[in-house]
C-alpha cells in the first residue's frame, strides 16, 4: 500500500484519486464489524492514505464472484472514462506497472 500513497501523492494534481474498500471477510464475523473496520482505519492513518475510504457490506463469496478476483489485496486501475483500464490481484505485479501504466492514462484524451 505505500507505493499506492506514494503515487497517489505524485499525481494528484494530475486528477489520480487512490481510494480504499473494505470488503466484509470471515475476520469481521469473527471480531464484529465494528472492531474490522476501525482496524482498518488505523492501518490507513499509518499509511497516511488520503483519499476516499468505503466499506463493501456484502459478503466474501459475493464481492469475490463480481468483481472477478480470487483473494485480497486487489488493486483496480481506472482510465478517465471510468473503466477498468488494469487489474491487479498481485501488489508486486502492481507496484512494478504503475510506474509506466499511470503516465499513459493521464495523458490519454
């Protein structure tokens, strides 16, 4: 996540906006949501990610199945139109495409 608040903080000025979601896993059932989330917040204030932060209130199997992945972290790349432009289930895989992937979707008309 570092390298999502590094990025976020080296374009913002260019309209890139890194938001987080939380997804409801078995942990929450087992610790109460409650206590999931505010855990949640404290990893992103540590961070110190900035932008917008939403709670996905459905279960694993459900979010898992929509939004085509198989496990977390999952990072969704989104071009000016609002489409997923690349999917990410693996952070290093990530973390090595930003560098070139963000460029090209700011600059795109």
């Amino acid at each position: 996540m570092p390298h999502l608040v590094e990025m976020a903080e080296k374009w913002r000025d260019k309209g890139v906006v890194v938001l987080t979601v939380h997804v409801e896993t078995t942990l929450d059932e087992e610790e109460g949501l409650e206590k999931s989330l505010e855990k949640a917040r404290k990893i992103l204030e540590r961070v110190k990610m900035k932008g917008p932060n939403y709670h996905l209130a459905e279960k694993q199997a459900v979010w898992m199945d929509r939004l085509e992945i198989d496990g977390y972290p999952a990072v969704f790349v989104f071009n000016k139109a609002g489409r997923i432009s690349r999917k990410f289930s693996d952070d290093e895989a990530a973390k090595a495409e930003m560098a070139t992937l963000i460029p090209k979707l700011v600059d795109e008309k």
